[in-house]
C-alpha cells in the first residue's frame, strides 16, 4: 500500500514532480562526478607507480610524493644489492628539462631516467621500447605527452637543456601528474642531461625480493640495514601515502572532497523541499488517512517511500550521463575517472542515505499534524 500510495501523491501534480526529478538529477550527477574526481587525484599520483615491477621502493626521508621525492646517494643502492633478501635495485632519477624544438616554445618535460637493460615496467611493450634507449642521444616519449610538444615521430630531432637528442619511439603510460609531457631516457644520457646531478645521486630505488620474501618484514630489515638514512615503502604502504597526501594534504583533494561533501548535502535539501512542499500542499489528505486509522509510522513509511521513488528515477539518467561525462574528462584531462563497480555501488549508497535523511527530515512536520487542527 505505501508504494502506491507514495506513487498517487508524486503524480497527483506531474509539474512539480519533474521539477524535483530534474534536481534530484544534477545532484545525483555532481555526486558522481565530485567522487569520479576525487578518486582519480590519487590514481593519477600513483600511475607511474602501477606500471612498475618493485616488491619495495627505496626513497629519501624527505619523499613528499612522486615530484618532490628528495635525493638517495647510489651507495645506498649498492649496500641493499648486497643484502641476502634482494634480487636487483633500479635506481630512478627525475627532473624537468626544456623541450626547445624551434618553434618559439619552451615548455616542460618530465624526464624519467632509467638504468639501462632493466626491464622495470609491468608492460612488456614498454620494455620493448627500451631498447631504443641503448642508441646515444635518443629518448622515449609517452604518446599522451601534450600536442604542444609537436609530432612525436620517431628520428625527430629536437632540444633538451640545450643537448640536441632524436626521438627514438613512443611508448603508452600516461603522465597523471607529471607534467604536460614524459620523456624516458638511460641514466648516462640523464647525467649528461643533468651535469650537476650526474649518477652520484637517484631520487628512488625500485627493489625486486627473491622468491619467498614477506615484503613488509624485508622493508623493515632493509630500513635497518640503512641505519634510518632512508625509508622503504611497501606497495601497500606507497598506495596509502600517496592517497594520504593528495586527498589530505593537497588543495585538489580538499576542493573535490568538500565539492562531494557539498553535492551530498544539496541532494538531501532537495529531495527535503520536494517532500515538505508534497506534505504542506496535501496536508489535509494525510489528515484524513490519520482519521481513518493510519499511524505516524506508516505514513512516515509512505513519504520514504516518495523518496526512494524520486531517487530511482533520478538516478539511472544520472549514472547515464557521468558514464558520458567520464569519457569527456578522460579525454580532455587525462584522468583516470572511470564508471567501476565498486564507484555505482558507493554512489548508490549515498543517494539512499540522502533519500532517508531527506524523509526523516520532511516528517517532523507531519508527525506533528492532527486531523482536528487541520478541519
């Protein structure tokens, strides 16, 4: 009975209802892309990260995140390769360097520097392209480094710090946070990118553990090897700094933490002022069903029930229209927002949980409405 009950009241005036569908939609729909948003920040932090083989990641005590990780001396890479746990240690260096390519442009490059012969990403076609790496003055660029950076045809010349280096392929990660553009090149050709850095120095150790290893009790039985001079993450424990630092610590996070927050909040007011105008304008038809027996909690019922009514059909033209949205971001930002399983459930979650604040709140008024005031 409450369902069609709750069906009669919300079609008794179809101009209204559609109204507070239409708002209930952009609610459901911002709910979709503040978390679409702030789920993808952290990802993009982490997506070098993903495309690596490591068990552990060797870093300084100053490691902010993956463009301010401080600076390892190499012997501490070469004390862990002697530790009995370890199978190799990559050493990665990073810096940005100006792409001149004699157009009248400058812009930035991230480059990443690579120990030569090593394959180190979890894609086999990237390490295919590495080989290229081995010719002198040659680098790899990502294939979704920026348009402005010109063609990225193999055997173009272009300039970087001033030394005149040939594009020897491209190769697909993407470059979240790192820039407008990613280059790879072997470390020798880095030290002479980089004079003042040269190979005294890397940035991160990406450690491969022998079969059987436990990696968090290697971590810290390496860390002790180090006497404390550096950190060692575990993927685990790298996951959960950078999530940490960019949904806590980063203006993008909190801005797209408060903006789901925020969306959350509207919703519930929205679908608040549909079910009070709804009870204010047929108080008189509530009054009758409590003269004729019907209790506060079942009309209370009757109004969830026009709640979750309002939010069902809401909600899949919302789902529709982030799947939509999502693929405009992806393409225009880069970002990995995409529609998951896991992101439908969650966001279908807090639409209920709207749908019943918004009813508890909207009941107050009618719990206190007695048919004789109302006659």
């Amino acid at each position: 009975m409450k369902v069609p009950l709750a069906w009669h009241i919300l079609a008794h005036e179809k101009g209204r209802t559609a109204l507070a569908l239409l708002g209930i939609f952009v609610a459901v729909l911002l709910v979709f892309v503040e978390l679409g948003f702030f789920l993808a920040v952290p990802r993009g932090g982490l997506l070098l990260y993903d495309n690596l083989r490591f068990d552990l990641m060797l870093a300084s005590n100053q490691y902010e995140y993956q463009a301010q990780p401080g600076a390892l001396p190499r012997r501490d890479i070469d004390r862990l390769r002697e530790a009995p746990e370890v199978a190799s240690v990559a050493p990665l260096t990073f810096a940005y360097a100006k792409w001149q390519a004699g157009d009248g442009i400058w812009p930035d490059i991230y480059v990443i520097g690579l120990p030569e012969g090593m394959p180190i990403f979890t894609k086999d076609a990237v390490n295919r392209a590495l080989g290229a790496l081995a010719r002198p003055d040659t680098i790899l660029v990502d294939k979704q480094t920026r348009a402005m950076f010109g063609p990225l045809r193999a055997g173009r010349q272009i300039t970087l710090n001033g030394h005149r280096e040939t594009i020897g392929g491209v190769y697909r990660l993407g470059t979240g946070f790192m820039g407008l553009g990613v280059a790879l090149i072997g470390e020798k050709n880095f030290a002479r990118l980089f004079p003042r850095r040269g190979l005294a120095f890397a940035n991160l150790g990406l450690i491969r553990l022998k079969p059987g290893i436990e990696p968090a009790r290697a971590a810290a039985d390496l860390e002790k090897r180090l006497g404390g001079a550096a950190h060692i993450f575990t993927r685990d424990a790298l996951a959960a700094h950078e999530v940490a630092y960019w949904t806590t610590r980063t203006s993008v996070g909190i801005i797209f933490g408060s903006g789901l927050i925020i969306a959350i909040v509207v919703g519930i007011m929205i679908l608040y002022q549909t079910l009070a105008s709804q009870i204010s304008r047929q108080l008189p038809q509530f009054a009758t069903l409590k003269a004729i027996g019907y209790t506060n909690r079942t009309l209370s019922v009757t109004v969830l029930a026009m709640a979750l009514l309002l939010l069902l059909a809401a909600f899949v033209p919302a789902f529709l229209a982030a799947a939509g949205l999502y693929s405009v971001i992806r393409e225009q930002t880069l970002l990995p927002v995409a529609m998951t399983e896991a992101r439908l459930i969650a966001v279908f979650a807090a639409s209920l949980a709207m749908a019943a604040v918004s009813a508890l709140l909207s009941v107050a008024g009618l719990r206190r409405a007695a048919p004789a005031d109302v006659f």
